[in-house]
C-alpha cells in the first residue's frame, strides 16, 4: 500500500484556476461543485510509495466546456498557466 494518495480537482475560469474536492485515498470530506463558468477541469493526482520516496504527480484533463473553442481554451490556458502544486 502506497503512503499517500491524493487527487485534487482544479478548475480553469476566465478569471484563473479554482481548487476543487480535495481526495485522499479516493475519499472526499466535501464535495465541491465545479465552477458554473469552468472552461476545464482538471486532476492532480500525487501517489509516494513510502514515507522517504519522491512524489508521483500527474495531471489529468477529466472535462472540458462545450462552450468555449479549442482556440479560446489555449489563450485562457496561456495566460493561466497550471498551478505546480
């Protein structure tokens, strides 16, 4: 069994990114509802073996807007990076 699991949802606005349902363990203690104005959402997951080992991080792009276009999406992406954490 790994030490730490954790899966974080972030959201992309039009006004920059917005932290979502915090998991540990595929648990939640709050369900946060996604953002009515979210252009994409999007999962951190960070697994570590064991107590001394480096964090695994992936990200994971589990939604995304059918109102807004590829193009749209790219220039809001560039001018808010992804957050590292």
């Amino acid at each position: 069994m790994s030490c730490d699991s954790t899966d974080d949802e972030i959201h992309l606005t039009p006004n920059g990114w917005v932290y979502g349902t915090h998991f540990f363990y595929g648990e939640a203690d709050e369900k946060i509802p996604r953002p009515p104005n979210a252009i994409e959402t999007w999962v951190r997951k960070m697994r570590q073996s064991y107590s001394m080992a480096p964090e695994h991080i992936t990200w994971e792009c589990t939604w995304v807007s059918p109102n807004y276009s590829e193009a749209e999406r790219l220039a809001i992406n560039k001018k808010y990076p992804r957050p590292n954490q």
